[in-house]
C-alpha cells in the first residue's frame, strides 16, 4: 500500500462502513505493529476516524482494513486517508530528474482531450510531476517513429549522480516493451543514445502493464553519471524519476541458478558472495559490472558489460548464481 515507511498516527476512513471492522498496521513482513482503535462509537456516521496506538514508534509498511467473519454486509470503502509522519530520518529522496532539460528522438502530435487544442507530446513531458496515465490530457511523452524506428529520449541531470533507481510511469495504453534505461556522461547533440552506445542501468524484459508505476534498480558498480537515456523500439511514458543512491542504499541483487556466459574477464577463488562484491568493487567502477558465483566450486566470475547485455546471455545452469 506505500512505497516507504510511515509512522501512522491515525488514518480517517470515509463512507459507510460494516457493523464490525478492524484496523492495524503492519510491518514488511505483515507482524501487526499496532491496532487502531475507534475514537467513540461511530458506526452510524459517514466519516469514521481511527486512532493508532504505537507506542514504541516502530514505522509502519502496511495498513489493513479487515471485516469480522461475521458480518453479513459487504466491506464497501470509498477513500482511506493516513495521517503520520515519515519514518526516514533522512527525508524523502529527491527526483534527479523533475523538470530538467530533455530531448528525444521524434515527438507524436496529437489532440487534447480536455483542451480540444494540439498537443506535442514532447520529452518534457516526462519529467514534468504529474503521472496522469491518460495520454492524451497531455502529461505523457510519445514518439512518432514506428516500433523498428530508433527511439530514444533524454534526461540532464544537470550533474553527476551514483543512482539507485528509476521509477516509470506507464502509459494507459500498451505503449512500451522491453526498454533499456541507461546512464551518459553525454548531451544529446553531442551522442545519440541508441541501444549498445551507453552504461545501462537496466532492463525491463517484457511488456510494462498499463496505467503503473514499476521501479528497477540500477547496476551497483556504475560510475556518476550526468544524463539519463531510455530507449525502445517504441516510446510512449507518463513520468520518468530516477534517485540517488546513499551509502546504504547501493545493493547488489542475485539471480539463483543463472549465470551469465560470455562476458568473463576474471575467475577466482571465493567462499562467498560477498568476497566477489568486494573484489569487484576493488578493480572500479570502470572494470566490473557484476559477477557468476558458484557456491560447490567456491568460485568466482567477474563480468563486463559495461553497455549491457542480451538476455539470451543470461543462462538457466544449477549451482550458479549471478
């Protein structure tokens, strides 16, 4: 239900609720961390208001409305407002790409649909905070060159940034497929950000559902970089984020049972995981982009892609993980 944690005071419930109902927040792991209780007998009343009690202030990833197994009415809510504050003593991570300078390859042109005027859907458009998935309010970006056409739009980050993830809002309509995000120290009229000429950050492997917010997480051993560059066979999104990452934020994901074959520059020794993460780090972020282990054969494969890799690449092999 939230992207980050919250410390919930108490959440207001509107419409008519069941006779019996309950609330709680939870952790990540779903463990109850505190019951909201009813502040005075509201059944009757259209706007019902819940107290937390969390004493200890443990933050909170979920809340739960839940009906009894008796009631004999259907759980009908129209709007669950939360009230708190954010647990992160850090704050909220900053958008590195909110209203920065863009560019891309072709730009749709279309209608408005509340406006009724023409509409560019140009590359500011992605970044512009608002994800209305509804292309044709005019808040979405779109190129005009078929599916086989090179598409590709542009971000300056206007600065050099480690990012952790990015953040994609998809359009209402099937629009985007297997799309490359990727991280240049290059502007636009200088370098053409087609598909094998920069660092990827990732992969998206399959069809972005409609109308969503997916994140994918960067490749850990990136170096700074000053713009992003998305690009696919056929371009059309809402809202591109992209966040920096900390010093405890910068993970490495593994893939059980799968290694990559053909970008091996090193193999050694190493009873864990950890030691390749290290040695990789070690050699720079200009060497290693990511590793083959081997838990039977304590060994360790170095890999470099540093403008990434087909997928076909990625083999399914017992006893690997990459």
């Amino acid at each position: 239900m939230a992207e980050r944690s919250f410390s919930v005071c108490g959440p207001a419930v509107w419409n008519s609720l069941p006779k019996i109902i309950s609330v709680r927040l939870t952790n990540s792991n779903l463990v109850t961390l505190a019951t909201c209780y009813n502040l005075t007998s509201q059944l009757n009343n259209t706007n019902v208001t819940f107290q937390c009690a969390n004493a200890a202030g443990y933050p909170s990833r979920y809340l739960f409305l839940e009906q009894s197994d008796s009631s004999v009415t259907n759980l009908n809510i129209c709007e669950v407002e939360v009230q708190g504050e954010y647990a992160d003593v850090n704050g909220p991570k900053r958008n590195l790409l909110l209203k920065q300078n863009t560019s891309m390859s072709s730009v749709y042109l279309s209608t408005n649909s509340i406006t009724q005027q023409s509409l560019a859907q140009s590359s500011g458009l992605l970044v512009d905070g608002i994800r209305d998935t509804t292309p044709l309010h005019g808040h979405c970006a779109q190129t005009s060159k078929p599916g086989t056409g090179s598409n590709w739009m542009l971000v300056d980050m206007d600065g050099y940034f480690f990012v952790d993830y990015i953040a994609l809002t998809s359009r209402g309509s099937t629009r985007l497929r297997s799309f490359i995000i990727g991280l240049t120290s290059f502007k636009a009229s200088d370098f053409l950000p087609l598909r094998g000429g920069y660092p990827v950050c990732n992969v998206y492997p399959s069809v972005v559902p409609v109308s969503s917010r997916i994140t994918l997480r960067c490749n850990a051993n990136l170096p700074p970089q000053q713009a992003y560059a998305l690009s696919d066979g056929y371009l059309g999104v809402c809202e591109l984020e992209a966040y920096e990452s900390s010093s405890f934020s910068k993970l490495w994901i593994s893939s059980s049972d799968q290694r990559l074959v053909g970008f091996v520059f090193l193999e050694l020794p190493a009873l864990r995981p950890t030691s390749c993460v290290l040695k990789c780090m070690k050699l720079g972020r200009y060497e290693c982009d990511s590793f083959n282990f081997n838990q039977q054969l304590n060994v360790c494969q170095l890999n470099k892609h540093r403008n990434g890799f087909q997928l076909e690449n990625l083999t399914s092999i017992h006893t690997w993980s990459f």
